[in-house]
C-alpha cells in the first residue's frame, strides 16, 4: 500500500511530462546531514525531485531536529515522501510533517477489505476470481498484500484466458503456506535461534513462500525492534519502548525477545544488509534460498559465534 501510494506522488508530479529525479534513504542508515542536504539543494536546471525517506521512524534524535530544520529549507523543486510505522507525534521530525504535509493512511489491510484487494489485483491482471475462490485465497494467504499479489499473479498465468478463476485452481496453485508461517519464522530471528529460524525459513520456502514476502516480514518486524533498540540504548525501558514504538500485538513477543537479543547497532547493519538482499532478489542476483540462509545466519550469530565455525572449519 505504501509503494502504491509513493506510485501515484511520483505519476503526480510527473504529469506534465517532465522527468522526476528520485533519491531513497532509510532511517536506519542514513545520514541526516546528507538527507538534509538533499531536501534543502535546489535541483539543476529546475528538474523535480522526489526524495523518499523510509523507516523513518528509526532515525535518532538528533536527525529528526536536523531533519525538520530541513523542512523549514526545503527546496522548491524538491518533494520529501516519509514512510513511517508507529510514528511518535511527541518527536519533532513527525510532528512537523503533521503540520506540512498530507498524510496517506497505508495501515495493514483489515480482514474485511481483503475481498476488495483480491478482486482490484485480478482485474488488474485481466482476471475474474469467482467468490468461493476469493475466500479460499484469502484463507490460505493471510493479510499479507505482497503474497496475495503473488498468488494472483500466479493464479493467472496458470488458468486459461478467459474464463473465471475457481476455488479449485486456488488448490491447485496458491501457495500452502500461510501468514503466520513467515512470522513463525521471524520470531526465532528476534530469538537469536539461529537453527530454528533456519528451519523455519527452509520449511516456509519449501511450502512456497515467496522470497520477497519473506523480505517483507523480516522488515516488518525488525524495523520497529531498531526503534526499541534505540531508545533502549537512551535510558528507557522495555515496556516504555513497546508503548512508545506501538507493537502490534502479532509483533509482541518478538519485540520482547528481540530487546534482549540484539544492540541497535546489530539491527541497523541487518537492516542495511536486508535492504541489499531485497534489491538482489528483485534482480536475480543470487539464488534466493543462498541468499536469505545467509542473512539470517550473519543476524542471529554473534562475531564470537562466527570465528568459533571458521576456526572449525579450517
């Protein structure tokens, strides 16, 4: 939802046939200053620009005052896109935005406007589901939009043109794999359980979970963790950083876990390391199932861990 809405600000600003330069940064990793920069420089020869911040929701203090200070500067051919989870009103970057910019909710779908989604992507795709195909999709995919895309886009290369998609070939092709298999998964990353969330990620791939979905869920999780993290590493305390952050209850006992598991340092590498491995999968740069085994094993295992097994294996 968030990619679509990010869609229609850029076809938006690109309506008059100009081209829209864009720049993207993350909250994890980036650097302020040079964010900062990029919103307040006018753009050569008056091009637009679109710069997209995302987990935003991650930056330390002090970027979010370098951040709104930029606001205050921003260029006239500049447009800033912040996409946020859980975003605190108290800090100022977000309570600026309040006041400046036009907020697009691109919250989690809720159960009942699953059918709506379902039936928006197959006729995108030229397609008809019939009504006990939609429910059964919904059933075996869960609320994740990614997923039910994939299993759409699926469903309409392998029925025929032309006449609707049934139940049946729902069965037939929809991955059995359900929502909470990839969060399963995730829980044992917020563990530190290296072996299980290898598992894990073996058995929800084998069962046809979609790599990039699998990306997405990691990220869902670990994103507002490094907001915890973060303020944890300032004085505050757990139940304050889970109330603070705004942990959906699906996400509870991983953030606890992942509290005590990880410093925020150890997140905003994996979260720089995950944002590659997302843009190797929708590249082919690499067999997925290599790729994501070892990010999850570079996560869960400490340095101390990692020297242990290379000396092993010399």
């Amino acid at each position: 939802m968030a990619e679509r809405a990010l869609a229609d600000v850029e076809r938006a600003l690109s309506a008059d046939g100009n081209t829209v330069a864009k720049l993207g940064y993350h909250g994890a990793d980036c650097d302020a200053d040079a964010l900062a920069d990029a919103i307040e420089t006018p753009s050569l020869f008056g091009a637009r620009t679109l710069v997209v911040l995302r987990g935003a929701e991650a930056l330390p203090e002090r970027a979010h005052e370098r951040l709104a200070l930029a606001l205050e500067r921003q260029a006239p051919q500049i447009t800033v896109a912040i996409i946020a989870r859980g975003a605190d009103m108290r800090r100022r970057l977000f309570a600026r935005c309040r006041e400046l910019a036009e907020r697009i909710a691109v919250d989690h779908p809720r159960v009942a406007d699953l059918r709506g989604w379902a039936e928006r992507f197959a006729r995108e795709r030229g397609r008809r589901l019939d009504d006990d195909a939609v429910a059964l999709l919904i059933e075996t995919v869960g609320r994740d939009l990614m997923v039910l895309a994939s299993e759409v886009d699926k469903l309409a290369a392998a029925v025929t043109e032309g006449r609707a998609i049934t139940a049946t070939d729902v069965r037939r092709v929809a991955a059995a794999a359900r929502e909470h298999g990839n969060f399963e998964m995730v829980d044992a990353l917020c563990a530190r359980d290296a072996s299980g969330a290898v598992r894990l990620l073996r058995h929800a791939l084998d069962e046809g979970a979609q790599p990039i979905a699998i990306v997405g869920a990691i990220a869902a999780s670990l994103r507002p963790l490094l907001a915890g993290a973060e303020l944890l590493r300032r004085g505050r305390g757990a139940a304050e950083a889970e109330r603070v952050v705004g942990v959906a209850p699906y996400q509870r006992r991983g953030f606890q876990h992942g509290l005590r598991a990880y410093a925020a340092v150890e997140l905003r590498r994996a979260l720089t390391r995950l944002v590659d491995l997302d843009v190797a999968l929708k590249t082919g740069a690499g067999e997925p199932r290599a790729l994501l085994e070892d990010w999850v094993l570079r996560l869960c295992l400490r340095r101390s861990d990692t020297r242990s097994r290379a000396g092993a294996t010399v």
